[in-house]
C-alpha cells in the first residue's frame, strides 16, 4: 500500500516562529495542565476504589460509576488540551462505506447497549479516554496470541493502551462472547475491542487475528456489534497519535501541544447487523475490517499485525540513538 501505519506524523514537521513562541508562552499552562492529567487519574482511581463495593449491586453500580468516569474523564481530556468543538461526533455515510441504505431510521451516536461489542480503531491512551467517557465500557485488548484480554477498568485500559508490549496469553482465555454475556449481565455496559492490538498513525487498519473473534458464533448475538472510529488532528509538531516513545513523553508532549481535536463516526449496530446478516464469522469479520477502514479518512487496510509495530519501535528508538530521524544542519 505504500502506507507505513507506525510513522509518527510529527517526526519531519517543523513549527513555524509563532507556534514556537507559543508554545513557550504557554509552558506554565502546560504545567497545569499536567496537574490537571495526574488530578483525573487520582480521580479515577478514586472511583474505582468508591464503585468497588458496590460490585454486589450493579444496577446501582453502574450508574455512578459512569458518572464518575465521565468526570475523570473530561478532565484528562481537557488536561491534554483536546477541545471538542472542532470534531463532534457523527454517523457514519452508509454511501461512502459501500452499504445497503438503513430501511428505518438511525439511532443516535454512541446508543449501544449493555453487553454490545464496539469495534474501534487503536491510536494510543486518548482512545480509552474519548471511549470512557462516552460509553464507560469494558475494554478488551487482544494478547500476543490474538485472545481477547477484558480489562474492566478505565485505568488497567489505560495502562495497556500506553503499555509497549502486548499483553502475555491469558492461563483461562475468555471469548469475546463470554464477555459481552458477563457485561451485559453484570450491567457493565458495552465492550470495546481494539481488534489490531497495536497502536498506529491512524493512516491504516491493522490486520485482525481470528483468534480473537474465536468462539463469536455471529455479530448480531449476543446483544450485537457496532463500529466507532476516532480521528485526532495531524497538524502542529506533535499529534494524539502515539507510536513510538513512553507513556509519560506522550503525556507530556499532549501537554505542551496548544490544543488538539477528535472527531468520531459512529456506526449503529443495526446498520452493522444488515450488512452481516447470513455472512460466516471469517467473512464478516473481513467485510467489518473494511468498513472500518472506510471509515477513517484517507485510510487503508495493511497486512500487518500487532509484532509489526514492537519491531518498528525498536528501530526507531535505536535509528534516534544514532541520529537517523535528526534534522540535519544545512551547509
């Protein structure tokens, strides 16, 4: 495809003067806002700890626990400078993604219930922020073996998402079915799968493992699946996107950046049941593979999987020892 999925946008970019002066005059509001990041992971950690013994009533449970969420949240956002405003969110043009027109009328954004698989696009920590705060699911992250791994709170998901390596293979794997059951019964609300299992440039799709999907006898059961797709700006010399270097840099950069902006596309699991409808598992799985590549602008579907970018990591960390990705000065 000519597309590398793992290339940091930033990496040729060079800030014009007044982006530079800016960044400078803003450094003190970079420190707050920081602070306010470390606030927000207090706060979740908090949440976590107040929810915890309420676990033995989860209508109650559930309902303050997404509040909190939405809270810690919007202000880990807010921190690292996203501003809503300039993306929204959407639903997705059944025209553009090659599917049959909906016969009744669409749902709303973001309307999957308990229980409801969302598959989404992975490009770093915010994904699970933006989707925490929107839906407070549970996450699941494929592991080295491509099985599904559910992560049941915001901040092990968060953990994960920054984490450098895929997680090992599960003793007691789950499948994806089992747990959206154990979800919708345990009013845990959707879960959101990050099918690639590795983060990109959100210029490509990574390839899916079967592996993951074993054991989904289809996407309409148990509750059914929907599709959402987050898109971050590119412009300025750092983006959301986060492929390379740690969690903290990353943080730290977000911090520094003036602003950023995210817009989401949301397809309803009613669209998405018309068009698997009667399909096997395998080819449904590729046909949803590919609307989630039409969704995303200007993206494409590479035969890549996850180890791809561990490799790609370790090149350019030792490429940045030597001096490879350095400006060089003109004569």
């Amino acid at each position: 495809t000519g597309v590398n999925p793992f290339v940091p946008a930033w990496s040729h970019h060079k800030s014009g003067l007044l982006m530079q002066c800016a960044k400078l005059v803003l450094l003190p509001l970079a420190v707050l806002r920081l602070c306010m990041v470390a606030t927000a992971f207090l706060w979740l950690v908090l949440a976590e700890l107040l929810c915890w013994p309420l676990s033995a009533v989860p209508v109650v449970r559930r309902p303050l626990h997404w509040l909190l969420s939405y809270a810690g949240c919007s202000l880990a956002l807010l921190g690292l400078g996203f501003w809503f405003t300039a993306g929204g969110h959407v639903l997705a043009d059944h025209r553009r993604l090659k599917l049959a027109p909906p016969k009744v009328s669409r749902s709303s954004c973001y309307d999957a219930r308990r229980g409801c698989l969302v598959l989404s696009n992975m490009q770093g920590l915010t994904d699970v922020l933006y989707l925490g705060m929107r839906l407070c699911p549970v996450f699941v992250f494929p592991a080295v073996d491509g099985s599904p791994i559910p992560y049941y709170s915001i901040l092990g998901a968060l953990r994960r998402a920054g984490a450098r390596r895929a997680s090992p293979a599960s003793e007691k794997p789950q499948s994806l079915r089992d747990i959206a059951e154990e979800a919708r019964a345990g009013w845990r609300g959707p879960v959101v799968v990050f099918p690639e299992g590795a983060r990109t440039n959100g210029t490509a799709v990574l390839a899916w493992k079967k592996s993951t999907f074993q054991g989904l006898q289809s996407f309409e059961q148990p509750v059914g699946t929907a599709l959402v797709t987050l898109e971050y700006n590119k412009e300025g010399a750092y983006t959301p996107h986060h492929t390379v270097g740690t969690i903290f840099k990353h943080i730290l950069f977000l911090c520094i950046q003036p602003f950023h902006s995210v817009k989401s596309t949301w397809l309803p699991a009613s669209d998405v049941a018309t068009a698997v409808k009667g399909k096997p598992t395998t080819e449904a799985m590729a046909l949803l593979r590919s609307v989630l590549a039409r969704m995303i602008s200007g993206a494409v579907e590479v035969e890549l999987h996850a180890e791809k970018h561990q490799e790609f990591m370790a090149f350019w960390e030792a490429a940045q020892q030597k001096g490879y990705t350095k400006a060089s000065k003109k004569s």
